[in-house]
C-alpha cells in the first residue's frame, strides 16, 4: 500500500487561500490619468543686446526663444537690434545708441511709457530680462508697475566692465544700477557661485543660480580640421586659440607672453575695438575674424589649448564651448569659469592678471602631449550634462515660480 501524506491544519490552510484568491475578483488599480500639461505661458524677453551682435547674451537669448517655440509658448522680443522675427516671434526694436568708447556696441534707451505700451499690448505672464542695464532698468520699472512678474538674468559684471574702462566713477554707478534694477525684480538668475557671492554682496535678495548649457552636437571633437591645423601650424606647432570679443575688457595683453613660448602659435577667432592694438602686439599670431556655426565649431575642435585672459566672465561660454570641443582650457581663476572649468582635470585655473603662471600652464600642456590628450577627454566629459534643453528647462521652472498666484498676492502687498 502506497502511503499518502495529508497536509498539516496549516498546509490545509494555505491551499485554501490559495483556491480563494483563484476565485476571487481581481482588483486592478486604478488607470492613472494623463499628466496635465503646464499652461502655454506668454514671456517677454527684454535684452540689452542681439543680433547681429555676437556674444554671450545675444546667444543664451537665442537659444531662450527657440526653446519657448519649441515648447509651444508664446514670446516676444524687445532689443535695441535684431531681425524683425526670431524663432517665429515678433522682435521689437527698441531706441537706442552707441557706446562712445565701443562703437560696436549698441545700447537701448526706451523710455519707460513705450515698454509700458509693449507690456500692455502683449500682456507677458512673465517678463525675461536679459542682462539688464539701461534698457533692463526701465523695462523693470514698468512691469513692476503694472503687476508683471519678473525674471532678470544677471550676465554681464557691468561694475568689473566700467572698472576696466576706467570711466570716472563708474564702478560706483554700475554697483547702484545692478543693486537698484536687481532689488525691483521677482527673481535674479546668475550663471555662476561667483556671480552670486557678488549679488548678495550687494544685498541682492531671491538668487537662483541658472547656468548655461552647451550644444554638444555643433562643438565636438569629431570637427577636429587637420587640414586647417597644418595650414595654420605648418612647422608642427601647438596651436593655441582664444574665441571671444577683442576688447579691453578681455585683457589679452596677456597673450604676448604665450605668443612668445616656442612651439606655439596664437590663434584669436571674433572681433572688436581691440583688434587693430592686438594685431600690432601679437604679430606672429593668426586673427581669423568672426566665425560662426561649423566654421566656429571646426576652429574650437582644431586648438590643442583653448586660453581665456578675463576675470571678469560671469560665466565663459567660450571655454564651455571648447571643453565641449574637447580642448583643455587655461583660464582666471575667478568668475564663471571657477564652475566651468574643472581645475586640472579639463584644464588649469590661474591667478587672475598673473601672465607667469598663465605661462606656466599653457607650456605644461604644449610641451606634454599625453597630459593634453588625457585632459582632452576630460573636458568633453565634464560637460556632457550641460545641455540647454535641461538648462531651459530649469528656466520654465523659474517663470512659473514667480508667476504663480502666490507671488502675485506678495507683490501686490
């Protein structure tokens, strides 16, 4: 006889359960809904500058506008220059006038009842003012005035600016217009720790700290010209380049001293007051003018060393741009490129003004190939998070912040 083992009261037990929960009705949670989608939001953005000026406000401005087209906002442009459309939106040209010591250079000067005008007509959920000065003052004051919020974006050291062009009293002016122009907005975004340290230094309250991306599909290594590196080296030297405006503000005087290292050969790309003194200082170096796209992106890829000389840079896209590009950068150690450049794993930081120590590490890198090519891949690694879909995001998150119904009851008490 075959003996058949009966389960235990508990084994009974659970083969209970078990045919009960076959039996039993299934309970599926609930369907989830669909995210609600965040409200179309209406911005005006206020710059100081656009095309066809290049620089570094004109080019975060672009980049904003494409972002809010394809995000599905609704936008509008009030600049002293520019196209009469962006991106699809309407650009508002605002009055304005030349700099009397950087004719290049043009500034808006409308008047407060005209922004009102512009405001009343668009009706902003938000007001974007870019690297406020004249222009971003009065555009401040009249959006205060009619309840608007404001975001302004802090992106040129105007006090470090006036210093360096030795107007009388100056540094003093420009401190009580970023102070007064800051103090009547929502928001104050800075690009870098160093910017921010300065803001609060001058009690400027609700910093954010909003970066700049980089767009990593134009500044690659793959750009790399050898063709143009042998047209522009032909006896075998380590080119080493600097992108950016020729001004004084930049302080290239410093690159006399790297023009005379052996083996090297300078390489300026972009324009400005400075050129004509440059041109007489560095004689042996090559000036290639203003570049743009993939001609910008193959001389960025084509440098061995990238060196920037300012010390005023609220943030150094150029240097970005060239860790993106994969090319080692020497840089002050000092502003924005404390943050982007990664102290010597992508590049070296040096004292600011200091033309022995600049020296120093631009000839560590021409002179130690392996060095150059291990801090070559370090700098295209260190900015891969650095996109501008995620730093524009971070910016929606910023107008809705400041245009939510609560900021609104605080502004009106």
């Amino acid at each position: 006889m075959r003996c058949v083992a009966l389960p235990s009261v508990r084994g009974m037990d659970l083969l209970e359960r078990r045919r009960r929960s076959r039996t039993a009705p299934i309970h599926l949670p609930a369907p989830s809904l669909p995210p609600t989608r965040e409200p179309r939001l209406r911005v005006l953005v206020v710059s100081e500058s656009f095309l066809p000026q290049v620089n570094g406000v004109t080019n975060s401005v672009r980049r904003v506008l494409e972002h809010l087209a394809a995000e599905g906002h609704e936008a509008e442009l009030v600049a002293p220059t520019g196209p009469e459309t962006y991106a699809g939106f309407p650009v508002t040209h605002a009055r304005g006038a030349s700099l009397p010591f950087y004719a290049d250079f043009r500034i808006g000067l409308e008047t407060r009842r005209r922004l009102r005008a512009v405001m009343e007509r668009f009706r902003p959920d938000v007001v974007h003012v870019a690297s406020p000065a004249t222009l971003g003052y009065q555009a401040v004051r009249a959006a205060r005035s009619l309840g608007i919020p404001t975001v302004a974006i802090y992106q040129t050291d105007l006090v470090g600016f006036a210093d360096r062009y030795t107007v009388p009293g100056g540094a003093r002016a420009m401190e009580s217009l970023t102070r007064r122009i800051h103090l009547g907005v929502d928001r104050t975004l800075a690009p870098s720790t160093a910017s921010i340290d300065q803001l609060r230094r001058l009690g400027v309250p609700d910093l954010a700290r909003w970066p700049r991306g980089v767009d990593q599909e134009l500044f690659e290594p793959g750009k790399r010209d050898e063709a143009l590196h042998a047209e522009l080296a032909p006896d075998g030297e380590v080119l080493v380049g600097y992108v950016g405006r020729l001004a004084a503000e930049k302080e290239l005087e410093l690159l006399a001293h790297v023009d005379r290292l052996p083996g090297v050969r300078l390489v300026l790309v972009g324009g400005g007051p400075e050129e004509a003194r440059l041109r007489h200082l560095l004689p042996r170096a090559a000036f290639l003018g203003l570049l743009h796209g993939d001609e910008l992106a193959r001389a960025y890829a084509t440098l061995d060393v990238f060196v920037h000389t300012g010390r005023h840079e609220t943030y150094c896209q150029s240097a970005q741009e060239a860790l993106a590009s994969g090319v080692p950068v020497v840089a002050p150690r000092a502003g924005g490129p404390v943050d982007v450049v990664d102290d010597t794993v992508a590049g070296f930081l040096y004292e600011p003004g200091d033309a022995g120590e600049l020296m120093a590490h631009v000839e560590r890198l021409v002179t130690r190939p392996v060095l150059r090519r291990r801090m070559s891949l370090a700098a295209r690694r260190s900015v891969q998070g650095r996109t501008w879909q995620a730093v524009n995001d971070l910016l929606l998150g910023h107008y809705r912040e400041v245009s939510a119904p609560a900021a609104s009851r605080r502004r009106a008490g």
